[in-house]
C-alpha cells in the first residue's frame, strides 16, 4: 500500500473555485473610501440600539416644536383678545394720542398675527418634516437590523458546520494515519515472521521425516496457527486502514463542501454587511441633517420675524415722539369747549350815588354801571385746531387709500394732503395713516402689503416725496423718522428676461 497523497485544502478549493473568494475584496468598487464601513466592520446587534439611542434626540427636539408652537399659537390668542380693549375709543378723535394708542393697537394686532405665522411654520417646516424623518430612520433602522440578524444567524450556522466537520476531518485523519503506519508496519514484519515460522516448519518436517515423533504434529500446527494468524492480522489492519480512508474521504468532502458553502455564503454576507453599514451610516447622516436643517429653519423664521416687529416697533415709537401734553391739552379744550365764560365778580354798589334808578321796579345791575367791561371772547380758532376737531387719521388714510386705488393722486387729493402736511398734527396723522396701511394692505390681494404693484408703489413714493419735503421745512424730525423707516419694507418685483 501506498500512503495517500494529501495537497493543501486551501489550495485545492482555490485551484478548483477560484469564484470563492469574499465578493467585497475583489470588488474594484473597494479602492474608495469606506471609513465608516471599515471602522464598525464586525459590529453587533448593539449597534442598532445604539442608535435607536441617538434617534431620541429627534423627540426631544419634536416635542421642543411642538410645545413652542402651541406657546406661540396661546400667545397670539391672547393678544388677539387684548387688541380689543378699548384704547382709542375714548381718546379725543384726531389728537397725536389717539393716532398712536391706534398704532399700538395695529402693533398688538400685528404682533398677534406674526406669532400665529410663527406657529403655523413651526407645524409645517419643522415639526411636521421632523416626525416623517423620525418614523423613516426608524423603519429604516429596524429593516437593517432584520437584515443583519438574517444573515449572521445563517452565517453563524455554516460556521458551526464548518468547525463541526473540520473536526471531523482532522480527527478522522489522524485515524486514518496511525491505522496506516500499523498496516505497513505490520506488513514490514509480517514477512520475516512467516519466514521464521516456515523455517521452523520445514526443521520440523525434515527432522520427523523417517521418524515417528509423537510431538511433531502439535508443533506443526502451531506454527501453522500462527502463520495463519499472521496473515489474517495482516488482512485486518489492511482492511483497517482501507476503511479509515473512506470514512476520511467521506469526512474530508463534507469539511470541503462546508468550507465552500462558507466561502459562497461570506461573499453574500460581507455585501450585505458593507450594504447595511452603508444603510446605517445614511441613516445616521439624514439624523444629523434634519437635526440641522430643522433648527437653522427655526432660527431663520425667528430672524425674520423679529426684524419685522422691529420695524412695527420703531413705527410706533416713532408715532410716540409726536405726542405732546401742551397738543393734547389744547386738542381736549377744543373737543369739549363750552363756549362759555366766567361770570363777573359781585361788585359793591352805592345805591346813595344812584337815585335815579334805584326806585326803579326791576334791579338791572347795568343800570348802575356807566361802563363796565367784558371779557374778551378767545380768539377764531387755527387751522391746526380746526384739523383737531375732526379725525384727522381717518381722513389721511381715505385720502391715501383713494389715492392707492386710482395709481396716482387725484388735484383734489393732493391739495387736501398738502394742506394738513403744512401742520404738525396732520404729517403726524399721514405717518399713522402710512403705518396702519402698511400693517394691513394696501389693497385686498396682499394681506400684509409690503410687496406692491408697481403703480402703488410710484403713487406711495410720490406721497411720502411730498410729505418730507413738508417736514424739512418745518424740521419736524419724529414723523419723518418713521416715514422713512416705513419707506424701507415697500418693494416690487421688476423682471429681467423670464426671471
């Protein structure tokens, strides 16, 4: 017999499966970077909770938009209900005061509205966007999960086959080894045996040959028994070592099949895992953005919204620089003067000095005054009176908004503006008339018209032209500070080409 001819398994299976090398390292495809593959490559399941952890702070950021929307949308309620309360209603009409405490009113309402756009964006960009991607790396997160247990269970099951029959191999091959040394060991002695043994049979033979020795028979089959024995040991450990080679065989092609099936399986399980470390470190990227995106989407609304109660703040501050207590005073006198004078004071008579009325029936104290003088009546009443009288806002803002609906003003229009711009108390009035337009729209298309039609545009442009030109002369600087402020949120849209 000769002993079997055992070549390396490695590379026997790489001579005769050359395809089963792992997929991912003879992907061309591996030159790029995979830093987040290559450093939780061989991860476990605590990857997953792991970031199941770090998705919570997506609720904790849900629950901060949530909150703060249902704040905001409680807050503009409120100031809702406070616009209501009666500021200007008993206010003298057309006083500087009524037209601010008017534009404190438009600020609240304006304040109130802000807030609610606030909390309707908080909804719908932030809170809304941030549950759909909460939900998704969510599933996504548990998909991948699934997948990896998958095939890391089958994975773990070929292992296991795998150690089971190499076992089997190795042990068996080391039976099949010693049962081969005792076979050729056995057959290398088994010829000088039999040769001493039938040298003792034929000395046996030649010495009985003629004579009658009575023990030679029982000595003969002795050494017969014992050649015999010989040989059938021979035939057994032959048949022994014959046997232990097919059953190595037998387990040799199984650890081969299990290091194919191995080999076949890892290629598919080291892709799939690259695919779902792909899939987590994607998962883990959508995380970080829509934590950013959210909270820049915050800030930028919050930005914007405090620069416009900046300039609704500015507005009526500016508004309150007009307001006077000597103006106010005059404006109540006027508003609800009498007309009436003081009486005169009681005056001593010497009736002695006047007898020639002192009998008289009738006491008339003219009659005993020669001349008496009587207070003078207040003067006529100014132009600035006058306009205080009526409510000079209201008449600005129809003037304007008539003007605003024609394109342009109207020579009637005109000379009334300008004949209240030549007064402090109406280039007060045209501010506030200026702002509660701005708060409230100029016509019913913008419901907060700061974007205009390019003919209001040029016919507001052209009335606040015309209303600082008033308030250089006069150097009336608290009007036209907020005029100009105002001037700064109106613009229109001009297109270049299809832009």
């Amino acid at each position: 017999q000769q002993p079997p001819q055992h070549n390396s398994l490695s590379k026997q299976i790489k001579r005769h499966h050359p395809l089963l090398l792992p997929r991912f390292l003879c992907s061309p495809s591996n030159t790029m970077s995979r830093t987040f593959v290559d450093g939780l490559w061989g991860h476990g399941p605590d990857i997953f909770d792991a970031q199941n952890e770090r998705l919570k702070t997506l609720d904790s950021l849900v629950a901060f938009f949530k909150e703060k929307s249902a704040l905001d949308r409680y807050y503009s309620r409120t100031l809702k209900k406070l616009s209501k309360l009666h500021l200007i209603e008993n206010e003298t009409p057309g006083s500087p005061l009524q037209s601010f405490l008017h534009g404190f009113r438009d600020l609240i309402e304006t304040v109130s509205t802000n807030y609610e756009i606030m909390a309707a964006k908080e909804a719908d960009q932030m809170l809304n966007p941030l549950n759909k991607t909460k939900t998704k790396l969510l599933a996504d997160n548990k998909t991948l999960r699934r997948e990896s247990q998958k095939f890391s269970n089958h994975l773990r099951k070929l292992n296991a086959i795998h150690k089971r029959t190499r076992h089997e191999a190795r042990m068996l091959c080391k039976e099949s080894i010693v049962a081969r040394k005792k076979c050729d060991g056995h057959m290398r002695a088994e010829k000088g045996v039999l040769s001493k043994l039938a040298a003792q049979r034929n000395k046996l033979q030649s010495r009985s040959r003629g004579l009658r020795d009575p023990s030679a028979g029982p000595q003969m089959a002795l050494i017969s028994r014992k050649m015999k024995s010989v040989k059938v040991q021979g035939f057994a450990l032959a048949e022994r070592s014959k046997n232990m080679k097919k059953e190595f065989d037998n387990a040799d092609h199984k650890y081969v099949a299990a290091v194919k099936a191995c080999r076949e399986f890892r290629g598919k399980h080291d892709s799939t895992a690259t695919t779902v470390l792909k899939g987590l470190e994607k998962t883990e990227g959508d995380r970080i953005l829509v934590l950013k995106e959210s909270v820049r989407r915050y800030l930028k609304v919050e930005s914007e919204m405090s620069k416009k109660l900046l300039v609704s703040y500015q507005s009526v501050a500016a508004i309150a620089e007009s307001v006077d207590v000597s103006d106010e005073l005059q404006c109540y006198v006027q508003h609800f003067a009498t007309g009436k004078t003081p009486k005169p004071l009681p005056e001593y008579i010497h009736f002695p000095s006047h007898e020639d009325v002192v009998f008289r029936d009738k006491f008339d104290p003219k009659d005993y005054q020669k001349a008496v003088g009587k207070r003078a009546l207040p003067s006529s009443k100014t132009s600035q009176e006058e306009a205080c009288e009526g409510s000079l806002v209201e008449e600005v803002k129809a003037l304007v908004a008539a003007a605003l609906e024609k394109g342009e003003e109207g020579e009637s229009e005109a000379k009334r503006l300008d004949e209240m711009l030549q007064s402090k108390k109406g280039r007060a009035a045209f501010a506030a008339a200026l702002n509660y337009h701005r708060n409230h729209g100029f016509d019913r298309k913008y419901a907060h018209g700061m974007e205009l039609k390019r003919p209001v545009f040029d016919a507001i442009a052209k009335m606040m032209l015309h209303f600082l030109d008033h308030a250089h002369k006069a150097m009336d600087t608290s009007p036209a500070q907020l005029v100009m402020i105002i001037s700064q949120t109106f613009f229109y849209y001009r297109r270049h080409g299809g832009e």
